[in-house]
C-alpha cells in the first residue's frame, strides 16, 4: 500500500500533532457540485452510483479535484444499504427522499430479517471501498462509514424519512423487545460491514446517528448508545500498522456528551448547537472532536464563512485533536464557491493554533 502523502485528519483523530487543522464536509460529493449532477444523470439515478464502484469512485473523487484543501475522502455509499441488503427493497423517489417496498411492524417481521454478509450481499460497496483506495493513491485517507443500529431502524419501521418516528417509538414503549432484538440484528450488521470496509482500505469509520437526538435522554443511552458502544468493541482498530480511528456522530447529543465520550470511540461529532470549547473542557482528553459550523452559514457571504471559522477555531483553543467540519451534510443549494472559501478559511486560520 502506498504512503499517506496527507495524514493529518487520522493524526488530529488520535490527538498527535498537526500543521493546521484538517477538514473535511459531511455529504462533500453531492448536488451542490454541478459535475456530481452530471455524473448521476450518466449513471441513471443515485443508487446507481453506489452499486457501480466505478460511478461510487468517480463522484468521491470530485469534492478532492475541486478542492485542494480536504483533508479526507469518504466513501460514496448510503447508510441505507443495510437494510436494503436485508431484503427490504430500498428506492429513492425523486425529491421524496428514500422509500422502502417492505417495511418492518411486527416482531415476525423483525424475526424474519436475515442477517447480512457484507463480502457477498454488500459486495459492491467492499469493491467500492477498494477502487476509491486504488485512485486516491495515498492522497488523503479513506473514510468508511455506517448509520447507527438506532437510526437505520427509524428507517426500517417508518419505511422512510419521518419528522417525529411516530411508529418506531411506539414500538420503543409497547414493545420493546421487538425493538431490541432489530437494534442487536443491525448492530451485529454494522460491525461486520464496518470492519468489511476497513479490510477493504477505509482508514477511519465513522457511525452517522441522526436522529439518536429525537430521543429522551434514558431512551438514548438504552436503544441508541448501548449499541453504538457495543459495535466500537467489535470494531478492527489496527490496519495495515496504523490505528484506524472511530468516529461517534450523534446528531443533538450535546446534553450527553460525557457518555457519549464513554462508549470507546476515538471521537466525537459534533452539531452546531454546542459551544466546541465546552465540548473539550466536557470530554476532557478522552476524545478528540469533529464539527461544527452550522451549514447554513455557507449560504452566507465569504467573509461571514471566513468569521464563524475563525469563532470556532478560537473557540476550540490551541492544540491538536480537532478536525473541522460542518454540523451536519452540506445542502444542494450551496454555492460551491463558497464551500471552497470555507475550506481556505479553515487552514489558513488555523495554523496559528498548532506549534
Ligand atoms: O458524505 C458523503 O459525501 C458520503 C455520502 C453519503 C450519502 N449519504 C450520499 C447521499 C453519506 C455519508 C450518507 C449518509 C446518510 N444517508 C445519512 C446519515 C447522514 C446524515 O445526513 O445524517 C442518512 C440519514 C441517509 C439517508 C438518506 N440518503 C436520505 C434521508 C436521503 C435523501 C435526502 C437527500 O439528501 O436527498 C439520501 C440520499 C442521498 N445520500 C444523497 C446523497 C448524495 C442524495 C441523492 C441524490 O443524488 O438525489
């Protein structure tokens, strides 16, 4: 395997020094990028461009071509390949967002769901994995990633996109074991796919939980942390001689933060409604951290971008154990310009807070 020429997104993971602060933008390949556009109405639609790792690569690829200054790559894929691969049937409706031709109600239902071999009904995403490998050449590291067993459920139970996971929840209170045996199944799913990927060549992983802030702080830590904490245990940390770090991402988690920091990871990250200096006085050394500009204010003017960087960078404070980011995916309706700005800003403010 080839060198890393830019290791700066695994060093600051793991809290080693680094020249500047390295960034990267949750949902970087996507429709704000007019070739990204381009490259899906070759493909036919968007999960045509997962399942193909040729499309899968070429997209992953734009963000970096684009923008000299990201400092990671990450898989072009979904989180909802798991339950398709379950057999759920998964299609995406245009601007209705993702749909499922089965969806799960009962505990039969729940029952019935086969249990995943990543090598054999994720393949495409495994050869994804190494393709993308293959072109970045030792550029920046690989990012593997998966949903939460908690938010991939949403998904499966709702059969879709939800605003108040009305069903999933009536399932947490009325029947919780059914709920439970569902999260145990995606939590053995995700560790096994996770661990396919960084054997495939993903540097680093990281577990998107979206919605694990929908839910009461008791309800978090029972059906979303527990098995968070139980797939980083199963987890290969060391590939190819280097550490490959975790990545914790629950959306509005701040108000658990410390247990968040408990659950093993290398690091969290991080929404825009908390301060990112609390954040590491919170989690003290333990963890480093990933976030956490609002994406809204990439819609903003270049000089305003340039501003709320330089508020969060100050905020964070001197040292490594930092990696920029947004609070969460960039919006279609960025103008790539000013992404490109927010990038430049990140490093050229940043170097004043490293040795
Ligand atoms: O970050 C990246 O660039 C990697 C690619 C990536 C996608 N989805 C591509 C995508 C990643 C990491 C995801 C994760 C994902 N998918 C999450 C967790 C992250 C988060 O945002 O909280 C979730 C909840 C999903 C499920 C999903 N996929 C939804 C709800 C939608 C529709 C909404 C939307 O943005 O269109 C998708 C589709 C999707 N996944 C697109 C992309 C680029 C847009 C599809 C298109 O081209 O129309």
């Amino acid at each position: 395997m080839t060198a890393l020429k830019n290791d700066r997104f695994l060093r600051a993971l793991l809290k080693q020094p680094v020249d500047v602060t390295p960034v990267w933008m949750m949902r970087q390949a996507g429709r704000y990028l007019p070739e990204y556009r381009a490259s899906r109405a070759k493909a036919g639609d968007f999960m045509s461009l997962c399942m193909n790792p040729a499309f899968a690569c070429e997209v992953t690829m734009q963000p970096l071509d684009r923008y000299p200054q990201l400092d990671a790559a990450i898989l072009f894929s979904d989180i909802l390949t798991i339950p398709d691969a379950m057999g759920q049937g998964l299609y995406f409706e245009t601007g209705e967002g993702p749909r499922f031709k089965k969806v799960i109600s009962t505990l039969a239902d729940i029952e019935a769901l086969p249990i995943p071999d990543p090598h054999k009904d994720l393949g495409y995403v495994m050869d994804a994995v190494s393709t993308i490998r293959r072109e970045l050449n030792g550029r920046v590291p690989l990012i593997g990633f998966a949903g939460s067993p908690w938010t991939l459920a949403t998904y499966m139970v709702e059969g879709g996109s939800s605003k108040d996971y009305r069903k999933t929840k009536t399932m947490l209170y009325d029947n919780p074991q059914a709920l439970h045996l569902l999260l145990d199944k995606l939590a053995q799913t995700v560790t096994s796919y996770l661990n396919g990927q960084i054997m495939a060549g993903a540097q680093a992983v990281q577990i998107f939980d979206s919605w694990g802030g929908s839910l009461s702080a008791a309800a978090y830590q029972e059906f979303s942390l527990a098995y968070m904490r139980k797939i980083v245990s199963g987890l290969i940390r060391e590939h190819e001689g280097r550490k490959v770090p975790v990545i914790l991402f629950t959306k509005n988690g701040g108000l658990w933060l410390e247990s968040i920091a408990d659950a093993g990871a290398d690091a969290l990250g991080l929404d825009w409604t908390c301060d990112i200096g609390e954040a590491r006085q919170r989690v003290g050394s333990k963890v480093a951290l990933q976030g956490n500009m609002d994406p809204t204010v990439l819609y903003a003017k270049p000089e305003a971008i340039r501003t709320e960087v330089g508020r969060i960078l100050a905020s964070y404070g001197k040292g490594s154990g930092h990696v920029f980011n947004l609070g969460h995916g960039i919006t279609p309706e960025v103008d790539p310009e000013h992404a490109g700005a927010f990038l430049r800003a990140v490093h050229e403010l940043s170097a004043q807070y490293h040795e």
